[in-house]
C-alpha cells in the first residue's frame, strides 16, 4: 500500500511539471501568484498626542466700546488626544478622517475703560475676565508624500471639518468697583480648518511613527448670555474670535495586515 502511494504521488508531480512545460511551449502566461492574506494592505488606524497652543484674534461684547483697552487675551496650552482611520494609496496620497479632544484651557484677558476721559472709578475701572474653554475637533485630511530616504518621509497636508467649542465658568471682575459678572456656558459650533508639515519614520512595513506641526483654524468661542452678580446688567453673550492653535503632534500608524513572510531560501 505504501508503495502505491509512492507511485501516485510521484506520478502527480511528473504531471504537474510536464504540464507546466507544456503550457510554456505554448506561450500561456503562468497562473497567478497566490494571493497572500497577510499582507499590508492600504487601510491603516491611526492615534495620536499632542500639545495645542492656541492664539485669540480678538474679543467682542455689546458693553464695549471706544473707550476700552485690552491689554492681554490668552488661552493657555493644553494636551490634545485623537484617533483617525486612514488610506495610503501607495502613490505620494495618503487621506484619513480623524477625531480629537482638546483638554480644558483657561482663557485669560485683562482690559480698562475710561469715562469722561479719566480711568479713575466710578466712571473708569478695569475687568478681568476668565474662563475655561474645552473642544472637540473632526477633520477630513489630505496629505502628500514628498519622497522617502533612509525610511523617512516628509510630507504636507490640508484638512477641513468642524470645531465644537464649549465655554464652561466665564467671570468677569471689576475690582475697582465692586462688580462680578457671569455668563451661562454655550456649546458654538464651526467650520474647522487645517494645514500640516512633518516627517514619517517607517519602524516596520506595518509601523510608522510620525512627528507634525499642524496650524488650527477653529473659529470663534461664545458665552450664553451675560448678567451682573446682582442682575443690575443683562447682555448677549461674550466672544472669543477667531481661535487658531500652533499644535505639535505624534502619531502612529497602524497598517490593517501583516507583513508577507520572508521567502524561505533551500540549500
């Protein structure tokens, strides 16, 4: 029995080969390799922390007026936590949807009027304002990739979407005259945009690591509506304009497969 094994097998393999030289004979294109299941594929996950810096173009309230002079506004820098899903076309294109949260910022600014000309109370005085700012950012993000040396790749990119930003606690405090305003907390959402520069390291064919600079245009912050400690004022509500962010970024990449095998070499 084990002798009749011998002989079929070795029949089938005189076969196989005598009919792979014949389909050559013929011009036959060879069959198709194999696909291979673990291989990387164009798909990739993508997560990623960072610091944002952001910068406040300018304030607006309806109790404002020529009279007042700013002398700070500032929202300080926070941590930044996101997740993406992605596509690299293998061509210099890469794209990804992404998703963040910005941790909570304080925002500081700090003003004087004058009133017939003098800053003196009661018709001059000064207000401190503060506030916390929280955000969350989705962007849909375009990158090209400009060449790769020694597993290192530069590249730049644009994204566009939508900024949420909620301001919680705003305060007002007028020192010089004993006066205390608050405002209720407001969610306003935006149109969101963004432009990148950075470099990709490729750790492993399903690994990159991947360092960027990215400026953030985020739109504008609002309070509810604004009243005195003592409901002696009620206003409209308190803007922060034109929130833009300097935030330094690290990634990483996770392509959806495997690396392929390494060919095993017969001696």
């Amino acid at each position: 029995m084990g002798q009749t094994r011998k002989l079929l097998l070795g029949l089938a393999l005189a076969l196989g080969q005598a009919s792979a030289v014949y389909a050559a004979d013929l011009g036959l294109p060879p069959p198709p390799p194999e696909p291979c299941p673990g291989c990387v594929g164009p798909w990739y996950l993508k997560g990623f922390v960072g610091a944002a810096n952001p910068e406040v173009g300018g304030l607006d309230y309806e109790l404002f007026g020529p009279n007042f002079q700013f002398f700070d506004k500032d929202i300080k820098s926070t941590p930044l936590f996101g997740i993406g899903f992605g596509y690299d076309t293998g061509h210099y294109f890469r794209f990804d949807i992404t998703g963040e949260y910005r941790g909570k910022a304080v925002f500081l600014a700090h003003d004087r009027y004058s009133g017939n000309g003098v800053f003196t109370p009661p018709a001059g005085g000064t207000n401190e304002y503060t506030a916390d700012i929280e955000s969350w950012v989705g962007l849909f993000n375009t990158y090209i990739d400009l060449g790769t040396w020694y597993c290192v790749t530069p590249y730049v990119g644009g994204g566009v979407g939508f900024a949420s930003l909620s301001v919680f606690g705003y305060k007002d405090v007028n020192v010089p005259n004993n006066g205390v305003a608050f405002g209720n907390d407001h969610t306003e959402t935006n149109f969101a945009w963004a432009v990148y520069g950075g470099l990709a390291y490729e750790v492993t064919p399903s690994l990159t690591l991947d360092l960027a600079y990215r400026y953030t245009d985020l739109g504008d912050a609002k309070t509810g509506r604004t009243f005195a400690y003592d409901n002696s004022t009620i206003a409209g509500p308190f803007t922060i304009e034109d929130i833009t962010s300097h935030d330094v970024m690290l990634s990483v990449r996770w392509a959806l497969g495997k690396p392929a095998p390494m060919p095993v070499a017969f001696k």
